[in-house]
C-alpha cells in the first residue's frame, strides 16, 4: 500500500462546495423541511458530490484531517460544515483571512509535521507553502 498523509488539509471554498462562501451565497444557512441546505435567500447549497466519500475513506485510512481557508465569513463557513456534518471530520479547522502558511503554522498537528508529510486540497496553488507544491 501507498504511503498516507500524517495529515491532509482541505481548503473550503472550491474544494469541499462549489462557490465562496463570502460572496456567492448568502448567510446564515440552515436545513430546510425538505433536508436541503439552504442559504439565507432559500437557494440550496451544496456540496461537490464526491466529497463526503472522499472523506469517509480518509478517515477509514486513519488519515486526520485538517480544514483550513482564508475567508472572512467564517461562521458561515463553520455552518455549514456543521450542517453538512463535515465537522465530524475535522480535528482542527484554521478558518479565518491571511497566509495559508500561518493556517499550517497554527494547526496543532501540522505544526508537529514536517510540510512534506501532509497534503493539502487547495483550488488556488499560489495560497500553498512552496514545499507543498
């Protein structure tokens, strides 16, 4: 078998949903009577659809994970990780604008990791470290 990540980090927007939670959508989000995720204008929200697979075998794999994005809605985005029940995955969440090396830097686990043992999804590669590309 391949060797796993120590950790895998997940950025939010354009990675786990299809938009940016500060400007395509419209907090606060809720479920509605029909299971949907809805934002504050009724439209649903979704998630890419693999997703939820992706990190269920992560987990299977005894894989930790990570979530970590520079946007400045960020209850909006911890909303929906909790509505998408993502949060059950992620040990640690660095969720707030400014440097993705700062997020790795201030993950517990990823500050204990060489940058080599972790992996990261992120849309926008110039966010990244330049020794995780």
């Amino acid at each position: 078998m391949a060797r796993l990540p120590k950790l895998a980090v997940f950025d939010l927007d354009y990675t786990l949903w299809p938009f940016w939670v500060d400007t395509h959508v419209d907090p606060p989000f809720h479920r509605s009577s029909d299971g949907a995720v809805r934002d504050r204008r009724g439209r649903a929200v979704r998630l890419y659809p693999e997703v939820p697979d992706v990190l269920q075998r992560l987990r299977d794999l005894d894989v930790p994970m990570a979530a970590a994005s520079r946007t400045g809605e960020i209850e909006g985005a911890n909303q929906l990780l909790e509505l998408f029940d993502l949060d059950r995955y992620f040990a640690h969440r660095e969720i707030y604008p400014g440097s993705k090396v700062t997020h790795f830097e201030r993950s517990p686990r990823g500050r204990s990791l060489p940058l080599l043992a972790q992996v990261a999804a992120e849309d926008w590669s110039c966010f990244l470290p330049d020794d995780l590309l």
